[in-house]
C-alpha cells in the first residue's frame, strides 16, 4: 500500500492523542480513527477531553479540546497514561499537551499555525519548533494547513468551509502510519455530509492528501502494526458510556415489560443521555424535557406511580436539586433510577472534567433516613450493564436507584460486545393483580420488605400515596412514634436485604497478601492496570473493584481480613474510604486520592503501591 | 381527542363511590370541605371509569385533598405538583389527571412547574385554591396577598406587588382559565366540568378563604351583601350583565377600554355591552377581565377562557406512533445491531 520501503513495527498497545482549537474537529478525528481501530479488530478505550467552552478563545490554551484512544491486541481497560503519538494542530495544544507525551513520542504538528502570535498568545518564550525544547521527540513537521489548501484548489467550495477539512488531512497521516482502510471513515462522512456532495468530496480528498503525504515524508521510516486483539467472539460495537447507560435502561425497560420514562433537563456531561433516549420513541420511550431538574425527577416519580420504568439522568448540581424528591421516591417507594453523571465539583465546578466526589452526597444527601440502593458502573460499556441492573433492582424491589457514572466513562468509548436480549436476566416487578381484595398499599413482602405495585387504571385498588409518613400495611397518614420508627427500619431493611440478591464481591489476584487496593466506579482501567503489572512483577498485591456501594456485597469484610495494607485510590478526598470505615472500622486504610478533574495515570499508582509495598518489606 | 381515550364507567357512578373513609381535617368553616364536595359531584357525572381519576397535589391546606377522596393520588412536595401531574399523564394518557394546588404552592415555589405545564398545554385539571395567604404554615403572605397587607412576616403591610392568577395563565399562552368562588357550589361544578371536558391544561382558579388566617379576605366578591355589586359571572355567546337589579355591564369604549356602564344611562342599552366569547383566540379581551377587581369593577367568574390547541400529550402519542409504525428499530435486539457493527 505504501511507496517507500517502509519497515512494519508490531506493537502491542499504542496511545494516540489528537490535540487542537476546541473548533478544529478533534473529537470527531479521534472517534473516526478510533472506529478504524476497532473495525481493524483492535480493542480500545477513549478519553475526550475538552474545555467547558464552545468556543474558547482562538490558539489559546484554554481552548484547547483532546481526544485520547487506547488501543490494543488485548482487552484495553483504560485511555492510558502517556501517548505514544501527538498529533497538535496548534502551538497552544502542543503546550499543554507535551506533558502526557512518551519520551521519544512521535509528534504531528501543524507547522502552517506556528506563526508569532500563535507561539506568543500560546504563552510560549520561544518557538518549540526551533529553541531545541522538542529534542529527543521524532517531529513530523507537516505543512497541514498549506497542503489542504492545495489539495482543495479549483474545487467550488469557499477557503472558510474548505479549511474546516485540515483535520482529515492529520487523520490520513495517522491512517499511515498505522496503515488503516478508509472505509469506516469514508461512510461516516457520506453520512454526515448525504445533503453536501461536494463537502463529502473535500474531506474525502484531504483524507487522502493527508495518507499521500505521509508516505513521502522522510521522518515516518516505519508503519506501526497492532494485531487485532483476541477478546470474546462475537459482534461488537463502539459505545460511549452515555449511550450504554441509555440502552442498558431501555433494555431493563423491554425486559420488565414496563415502558420507559425518562424525566430530565440539560447538564454536562449527562446531556446525552436525555438526547439518546429522544431518539427511540419507536421502543416506546417517553422523553419529558423539564423545565428544571426538579420537575425532571418529579414527573419520573408521576411516571413511575403510573407503571413506568422511570429514570431521571443528571449530573452533581442536578443530583443537588433531586434529594428532596429522591425522598420522595423513598417513602412512596416507587422504582426510579436516578442516573449521576458526576463531574467536578462543588458548586458548577469542572463541568466538563471527571470526578468521583458525589459518593457521599448518593449515599446520605437527603433530610431524615432515607436509604437509597447505591450503583457505580466501572467502564463506558459496561455502564450498559449497571443501567440494566439499575433497572431490575428499582423494579423488582421498589426503591429509587442512583447509578453512578462520571464524565470519563459517560463521553469515553470502548468496544461493546452486543448482547441478546433473550440472554439477559428476567426483571419481575411485584406488580398487584386487579381486584386483589387483600391488597393494601403498604403490606410487603415479609423476606424482602417489597410492598405491590398498583397503578392507577387498575381495578379495586385505588389507594393514595405521598410525602407523609403511613400506617404500615394500610397507607393512611399517620404520625404515630412507634409505627414511624417501624417504617424506618423497613425503608433501611428493604435496601439492606437487596445484598441477597447482588454478585459476591470478587478479588483480582490473591485472595490474602501484603496489599489489598481498593477503587470503585469509573476508575477501574487504571487501577486493574497498575494492579496487574505489580502482580506480573511477583508482587504480593491483590485488587477489589467495588461497583455495588449500597448495599455493599455480603463478602466486602472477609475480603478485607486477608491482608497486611488496604488502600483505598479514589478521585475524591476519601469517600468511600470514609464509608468503609463506617461499615468496617476494625481496619486501617490507606488512601491515595487525586482531585484534578483527571483519571488515574498507572504510573502514580503503581509508584503509590511500590511505596506501600517497600514499607511492608522493608 | 384526548378526552374519549379515558376508558367509561360501565354502571353510573355516585358521590359515595369517591368518598374516602378518612377524617377531613381542615379547620371548620375552611372553604376547602366545599370545593371538596364540588369535586366529588363532577367525577361520577364525568362518567369515566373509577379507576382512572388520579389526583395530585404539592404541599399546603390544599394538597391534603387525595386523602380526602377514593381515587388514586399523590400528595407530593412543595410546588412540584405539576411536574409530578405531568408524569402521570404522559406515563398513562388514560387517566383524568387533577390536581390540587394553592396559591403558595402554585405561584412561589411551583411558579417555574405552574407556568411550563400551562405553555404544554398537557391535558390536566388543576384547581388552584386562591386564599392569598401561607395557611398551613399559619399566615405568612402569598404571592396574590393584596399589596399593603399586614400579615406574619409583614408585620408593616407587604411591599410586594401580587400576581394574578389569571394574567400569569394568560401569558404563558394558556387555553382554558376559569374562576369560582368556594360560596358557590352550583358555578364550581359548571366550571369544574368545563375544564375537565377542555382538551389541554385547564386551570380553576377558587376563591377560597381561608377561615383562620385571612378570614373574609374574598368576602366583597362573596358575600351575600355586596357580590351582587362585585362579581360578574360570565357565559359564553351572553352579554356581560351583573348587579342587584341586572342593571350594570361591561362596554368596551372607542380607547379600547373596558367602563363600567348601567343600562339606561347616557343611552347604553343591553345591545352596546359585550358579549363573552370564551373561544376567542385572540387572548386580549380575556386578559383583560381576568385582571378585573372590586372596588372599580367587578371580580369576573366562570369560565373567561376555553380555545382549541394541541395538547402535548396528543402530539406525543402521535409522534410514537409514527416512530414505531416506520422506524426500521422494532425492539432493543433491533437497536443493539443497528448502525456499525463488526464481528471479532
């Protein structure tokens, strides 16, 4: 396919990280090379990354926008740490985005936007290009922009809207070196552009330009080769964790036989999810957008009480404005899953940077005891999975269920392996049947504290519910001392007995030793990777991934007997450490936190587990 | 329309079959136990299956209704009434979906829910109990307490200027504005049976008192004494006649106002007063007598506003409709396969 002898280097995994202007079409870059990727048989992980702004000022460092993609020959679990190439379309990214370069990386910069005031307005002294600061890296010096200008000349198209393409022209350098088919690209952009003939034909001819150029460039001596990775037969797909979080609630929905409803209002870095579901009304799916994040949640739990799967989907200052009504839920103990897409926080915070600092808020940020199951989903695609068990959990045990995910996990992608609905486990809600004369709205189940499900439009079962607390069994008001207390205790102990019907708590390694690391939720890929290259180096180290919080599983504590050291890694200031010590206090913890709005990189931690590690031995 | 979806009461249905078996506890003399016997004459004359009345309401006096009845109902939180009512119906278009509000709940902290649900135009009936005071938290001012007005926390008089139900539903486009009077149970039930008959949001504004903390805070538009004088009952293709003696009325003059004129003077004869049209589109004549008040004119009730739009909840159901009738995705097996998949 090339003109030069070029030589084929085989790797095993390769990071690669497109930078640019947050207007430079990065995100739509990484995902097209990402789709190559797996349509080459590579298993990956991405990780965008990009400033809260739409449009932050021009070659500044504020607006610059990334996308990383981690992909491989083996089952990818996170974006990875370090890339191997960067792809900069400006000074300003090249500036803030060296750091996360290996040393040695392959680096595609944009030479055409290395200008003066582009280098200055970056905050550089000097031009990179020339003061020796990139010694050491192999510099592909690509004249992007001069060379789409070029490719384009002639064509009936103005220079503004041609110019938009330069980001295809970097993409087809990257199809080089990594010697990947235009096809999956090609049919993206006939798809996106069906209405724009001639746009579809620009991008298509930089694309090509781009993969032209590359072949004539000195620098590239070589194409890289990552085997297509041997994971699980069977068809998959790409998936972004929002999207496997909306699909994984509708398809509890099919499975329950309830139709689904989603109450909800804009918020990074959830959005998509209320747009994903507006898109399957042909499964049934009704979308209410609120007019705020209360009346979100508020006509779910109207929706639920009327026999929807309902589901309210948020980010922290939206979870702020639900507790009342999650309160709500929790005493009419309706099913409702309130989806948590956390970011940076308090207040507005990092929009649109990850975090996993809502925790505690999940837990207890309500008035008075009210118990809520607790969820975390621990990669973008099995946030299919966590939504799917949100669903069967809120159904069948009558209980809201928040799920936590995190802007990493809900914009990042992996591959998803497509699952048949006949195989995925039944959900029985506890549904009433029709004129059951022994119905009555609070009498439950006397193993699992479930009370029935009775709709409105149902038959001899008319009956009220609300904020106020109730008689046990008949549901009428009451604000009797002792009967309060009961239903307390029934709220907490129908949450409690939910760990009958969860997964034990499984170990990564051994199941005693010197170093127990403990993480949760959306920080699992980095950690199982740090975990697993100690464990390679014959270290005594073993790994509990938690993603069921509330209730935790039955073995949490047998799993924390085994061992010499537990850390607790989390990106909060100790979270769920300090809900472990509640649950557990007879053991010390560790702890090894990080609140930058960023993932764990493998390197800090395994640099935090050698630390623990020489301590124990020496 | 939306109304016919609601499945029928085979056998017809009575007053007792909504009764509820619990004890009212609304202070004696509240013009709540009125309105609650209005709303239990209107279901079985409505004709539709028991079952299917859901009631909803927020937080105050007038929230504690769906104990009060044999339906199924919710008693929320504060001000999200609407939002929750909005659930209910869209989740099951087969419901008659009320719900029961006061002005605190309505117009402080609901305002935001109050306004959006009147802009869908969703097919609910919401009574707003008016008593232009906090009575459950026992008397501080509402949003419609009259300028000036001492209470709790304006020990001073308010310095707040007060919202008008009416005008709030007018402006955020509504199709269906009533308004009654607690005294009156025969024009309650008119107007309750109006607006459950509306297709769209239907709102009922009560004046109600409220016998502890704003007692006779109505009374000129209600008493026996001066209503007469005060109030306007509108009907639909009728002059707008009011007085002791039918001997006043309501003229448009050539500024576009709205004058208070008595027949036989200055030559008006009943032909020069207007005549209501509840079915006008053009909102600016309704606004106009929704905003009217006693002393200088008349308080007007009955049903000022009722005209035709499309309910969200129709639109809602038709483009489903259309969606599973022509997408190529039937079921999630459907969806997981759909667009770029490859086997590995």
């Amino acid at each position: 396919m090339t003109a030069k002898d070029n030589k084929v280097v085989e790797r095993k995994d390769v990071v690669v990280k497109f930078v640019g202007d947050s207007g430079d079409g990065m995100q739509l870059t990484g995902t097209l090379f990402s789709d190559a990727a797996a349509y080459a048989g590579n298993d990956l992980a991405t990780f965008p990354d990009y400033p809260a702004e739409i449009r932050a000022p021009q070659n500044t460092v504020a607006g610059v926008s990334g996308f990383q993609v981690h992909f491989g020959d083996k089952k990818i679990h996170s974006s990875g740490d370090l890339c191997d190439v960067l792809v900069a379309m400006n000074p300003a990214s090249l500036r803030a985005n060296l750091k996360w370069a290996k040393k040695g990386a392959t680096l595609i910069l944009d030479v055409d936007s290395f200008l003066d005031k582009y280098i200055e307005r970056a905050g550089y002294e000097s031009n990179p290009l020339e003061d020796g600061s990139l010694d050491g890296y192999n510099v592909i010096k690509a004249p992007v922009t001069t060379l789409t200008k070029k490719t384009i000349e002639g064509m009936k198209i103005d220079m503004k809207t041609a110019l938009k393409s330069k980001n295809m022209f970097a993409l087809g350098i990257m199809f080089y070196i990594f010697n990947r088919s235009f096809d999956t690209a090609f049919r993206f952009i006939e798809n996106k552009f069906r209405t724009k003939p001639l746009v579809v034909e620009v991008n298509k001819k930089v694309l090509r330009a781009g993969y032209n150029y590359a072949d004539t460039v000195e620098e590239l001596q070589s194409v890289i080769q990552v085997p297509a990775a041997r994971i699980a037969k069977g068809r998959y797909r790409n998936m972004t964790g929002n999207i496997a979080t909306a699909w994984g609630l509708l398809a509890g929905a099919e499975k329950a036989g309830r139709p689904l409803f989603l109450g909800s209002y804009p918020i990074t870095p959830a959005t998509e999810i209320l747009q994903e579901f507006s898109r399957h009304k042909s499964l049934g799916a009704k979308v209410f957008q609120a007019e705020d994040e209360i009346a979100g949640i508020t006509s779910a739990i109207g929706a639920a009480f009327a026999g929807s799967l309902a589901v309210t989907s948020t980010s922290g200052p939206g979870l702020s404005l639900k507790s009342e009504a999650i309160g709500l839920a929790i005493i009419t103990e309706l099913p409702l899953v309130i989806v948590n897409v956390q970011r940076g926080g308090p207040s507005t915070g990092l929009p649109t940077k990850s975090e996993q600092a809502d925790l505690l808020q999940a837990l207890y940020g309500r008035n008075g005891e009210a118990p809520a199951i607790v969820l975390a989903a621990t990669s973008s695609s099995d946030c299919f999975d966590y939504a799917f068990e949100a669903s069967r959990l809120a159904l069948e045990h009558m209980t809201p269920v928040i799920l936590l995910t995190d802007g990493y996990l809900a914009n990042g992608s992996q591959l998803f392996k497509i699952p048949e609905m006949k195989n995925l486990p039944e959900i029985k809600p506890p549904l009433a049947q029709q004129n059951d004369e022994h119905y009555q709205p609070y009498k439950r189940d006397p193993e699992t504290y479930i009370r029935k499900w009775a709709l409105p439009g149902m038959e001899g079962l008319r009956h009220r519910l609300g904020g106020l607390e109730k008689w046990d069994v008949t549901g009428n008001v009451s604000t009797d001392p002792e009967n309060h207390q009961k239903m307390v205790e029934y709220r907490e102990k129908k949450v409690q007995k939910v760990a009958d019907r969860i997964p034990e708590q499984e170990v990564m390694g051994e199941a005693s030793g010197d170093l127990l690391v403990v993480s949760w939720g959306g920080s699992k890929g980095a950690v199982l990777n740090a975990v697993t290259a100690l464990q390679d180096e014959g270290k005594s180290i073993s790994h509990a991934h938690f993603s069921y919080i509330n209730p935790l599983p039955k073995n949490t504590e047998d799993i924390l007997k085994g061992f010499k050291h537990i850390v607790v890694c989390e990106l909060n200031m100790g979270q769920f450490v300090k809900y472990l010590k509640i649950n557990f206090p007879h053991y010390s913890y560790l702890q090894y936190n990080k609140v930058q709005g960023l993932p764990f990189t493998e390197g800090e931690l395994k640099t935090k587990f050698n630390q623990i590690l020489e301590g124990v031995t020496g | 329309m939306t109304e016919n979806t609601i499945p029928k009461s085979i056998k017809p249905l009575t007053k007792e079959d909504f009764e509820s078996d619990q004890m009212v506890k609304w202070c004696p003399g509240c013009g709540d136990h009125a309105i609650l016997k209005s709303v239990e004459k209107v279901f079985p004359k409505l004709g539709y299956k028991k079952e299917n009345y859901t009631v909803i309401s927020g937080i105050g006096c007038s929230s504690r209704f769906p104990y009060y009845m044999n339906t199924y109902g919710i008693h929320g939180i504060h001000g999200r009434a609407a939002a929750i009512a909005t659930g209910v119906k869209l989740a099951n278009p087969e419901l008659s979906v009320w719900m029961i509000t006061g002005d605190g709940d309505s117009l402080a902290i609901g305002g935001n829910h109050f306004i959006h649900l009147v802009r869908r135009n969703i097919d609910i009936n919401v009574l707003l109990f008016n008593n232009q005071i906090y009575g459950l938290t026992k008397g501080q001012y509402s949003p419609t307490t009259p300028k000036g007005k001492i209470t709790k926390t304006s020990p001073h008089g308010t310095i707040e200027h007060p919202f008008n139900p009416g005008e709030l539903v007018i402006g955020s486009r509504g199709t269906f504005f009533a308004r009654g009077v607690d005294m009156n149970p025969k024009l309650m039930t008119a107007i309750m049976e109006e607006a459950a008959r509306h297709d769209g949001t239907s709102i009922v504004e009560i004046l109600q008192n409220c016998v502890i903390y704003n007692d006779k805070t109505h009374q000129l538009i209600t008493s026996k004494e001066t209503r007469d004088d005060n109030q306007l009952i509108v009907e639909h293709g009728k002059p707008m006649i009011f007085g002791k003696n039918k001997e006043k009325g309501l003229y448009l003059n050539d500024s576009n106002r709205l004058e208070m004129v008595k027949i036989g003077e200055n030559g008006i004869t009943e032909e020069d007063l207007l005549v209501h049209d509840m079915h006008d589109p053009d909102s600016s004549l309704h606004l106009k007598l929704a905003t009217l008040y006693p002393p200088e004119f008349p308080a007007v009730l009955g049903v000022i506003r009722s005209v035709k739009a499309d309910t969200y909840d129709d639109l809602l159901k038709e483009q489903i409709a259309y969606e599973q009738e022509n997408s190529p995705i039937k079921n999630m097996d459907d969806l997981l396969n759909s667009g770029d998949t490859w086997e590995m």
